[in-house]
C-alpha cells in the first residue's frame, strides 16, 4: 500500500494555468502590435524618402536643362515630367542677383500641382558669359 501512495505522489501533474496562459497571451499580444506599430512607421519612412528622392532627381535634371539653356536672361517656367510612374510639376523660379550678368535659378518640385509646399527645392547660379 505504500507502494502504491508512493506512486500517487511522484505523478505530479504539471502545465500552465489559466492566468499563466492569458498572461503569456497579453505579453504575446502587446508584441505583435508594437511590431506591427514599428513597420508602420518604417514603412511610411521609406516612402518619404523615396518621394524626396524622386523629386530632388526631377529638380537636378531641370537645373541641368536651365543651365544649358542659351536663353538670357532665363526666364520663369513652369511644367509637368513623368519619372518612376509618376508625375511631378516643377516650377523654375528666375531672380536676379547683385552682379546684372548672373541670376539665380531655383527649380522647386510638387507631387501635385495645388500643393502650396515643395517636395524638393534646388537652386543654382548661371553668368551671362557662359552663355
């Protein structure tokens, strides 16, 4: 008989309880949002990046187009170009400067054409004589 009480008290049945488990679940849970909070963020991150990026390559290139221009004095323009399947309104704003043979060139760049804020701005010097 005492074999068999012996027996009894070595099986000792072990596991989890309910609280230990919804505890665990809740912990489990917290993570998952928190993770998903954290790729949110990324994600919005990298498009941001990326929409500065495209625009700043869309105002380089129209410097670029403005500086081998043989026009002078350069004049104020606007337009649209498609890049990366999107477009892109720029504008080119012409300022003069102190020195009458060099103005200042600024191409700003917008996603749409209302926005009153530019996505990417850039601004370059041309001389007369270079022309």
């Amino acid at each position: 008989m005492t074999n068999g009480l012996l027996m009894r008290t070595k099986l000792k049945i072990t596991g989890f309880t309910l609280i230990e488990v919804l505890l665990a679940l809740s912990v489990f849970a917290l993570a998952g949002v928190a993770l998903l909070s954290t790729s949110d963020t990324h994600f919005s991150s990298l498009n941001h990046i990326e929409n500065n990026m495209l625009a700043q390559w869309v105002a380089s290139n129209q410097l670029v187009e403005a500086t081998l221009d043989e026009q002078w004095p350069p004049k104020n323009k606007k337009g649209n170009v498609d890049l990366a399947g999107r477009q892109w309104h720029w504008q080119q704003k012409v300022v003069a400067t102190a020195d009458k043979e060099m103005r200042s060139i600024t191409i700003e760049v917008r996603s749409d054409e209302e926005d009153t804020s530019a996505v990417a701005s850039l601004t370059t010097y041309v001389a007369k004589e270079n022309r």
